[in-house]
C-alpha cells in the first residue's frame, strides 16, 4: 500500500496540551496500520512503534484496543464527511448538478488514497469490526450518504440523469466503486490523477442522458 497522510490537526496544533497531542499521535499511528494491516492484525505494539511510545502508555488514553479502533473508524468517515461538505458549499453558486457530481467523486477519491488513512483504514475495515465497534461510522456514514443522495436527487430533477435509473441504486454503486478504491489502487496501476479522471468519465457517461 503507497503511503499516505495521516495527520491531523491537533497534532500540529501549539496550542495544543501534550497529552493531547500523544493522544493525537496515537490516533494518526493506529488508522496507519489499521490501513495496512486491517482489524485482525492490528497490533497494539504496531501502533506503540509507529508513535514512538511504550505501548502500555496507549492504555492511558483509551481503555483498550477496541476503543482505539472505534475512534479512528469514526474519525475517518466523519473527516471525509466534513471536507466534502467543504469542497461542496465553495463551489461557485450555479455550479452545474452533474458537475457537482464528479467534484464529489474526486473529493472522495483524494481523500481516501492521498489524504487521510483514517478514511482508508474506515473503508476497508467496514465490513471486518464487529457491530458495537461501528455505531458511530455508520451514523456518519447515514450522514455521508445523505450528501449523495441530494447530489444525485438533485441532477436528476435538472435532468442531468437518465430517467432510467434508480437513483439509490445509482449511488450505492457509485460509492461501491469509490470505496472499492482502496483495495485495488497502487500507483504502478496509475497516478490518483488518472484514477480520478477515468472514474468521472466513467460516472458521467452512466448517468447522462
């Protein structure tokens, strides 16, 4: 797997106390390795390791290696949440439906393969930790969705979708093959650039008219 930026914000942040900060650290190391290694072989001294730390210190800050996990699952859907919002509300107003659609493929793509392991180590461990561990992703990920299903309901009403389809079909497949990302990409197989322009291509000849 290429590697990826993990970093968060509280672990730059000065004003930030260093408990906080280690906590931080510790986060930014567990999505690491929970994108490479997955739920069953995540390693509370893989993360001790990679956050340079004495894994029993982990202890201090969350009450055991599922509660770590929990976090960083919810981290991650709820991160690529907020900046998809983002990259949305600052698209030009009159932004074209359809057009927004392929921003939003692209937001998803960079940040699940260049920007965030949370995101990555969320996508790929969805269907591997155990449900009381996925309470919080799969409320974000309900309000992940949401933002889909206004994109799509909306170019559908502009007409930018063919009246053939089912709209919640429609999106399931596409944030299947966005997700599905994350398994397969590696950069001999082709730059995120190309990814990203060959799924918009894709997308919109599907959808159009």
């Amino acid at each position: 797997m290429p590697p990826r930026k993990t970093r968060q914000s509280t672990t730059t942040d000065e004003s930030a106390s260093k408990s906080e900060r280690t906590r931080a650290r510790i986060l930014d190391a567990a999505a690491e390795v929970l994108s490479r290694k997955g739920y069953a072989g995540m390693r509370l001294t893989d993360v001790a390791q990679v956050a340079e730390i004495q894994a029993p210190a982990i202890y201090y800050y969350f009450d055991s290696r599922e509660d770590l996990i929990e976090e960083v699952m919810w981290s991650g859907i709820a991160d690529m949440r907020k900046h998809m919002t983002a990259v949305l509300d600052d698209l030009p107003d009159g932004t074209e439906p359809m057009d927004r659609i392929l921003v939003a493929v692209e937001t998803h793509l960079r940040h699940e393969l260049e920007i965030s392991a949370y995101t990555t180590a969320s996508i790929r461990n969805s269907g591997q930790v155990p449900e009381n561990i996925r309470k919080r992703q799969v409320t974000e990920e309900n309000r992940y969705g949401r933002i889909w299903r206004d994109l799509i309901r909306s170019a559908h009403a502009e007409g930018a979708i063919r009246t053939d389809l089912d709209l919640y079909i429609t999106q399931m497949l596409i944030l299947g093959a966005l997700n599905w990302a994350a398994e397969w990409w590696n950069p001999r197989r082709g730059s995120v650039e190309k990814v990203v322009t060959t799924t918009q291509n894709f997308v919109r000849s599907a959808l159009a008219p």
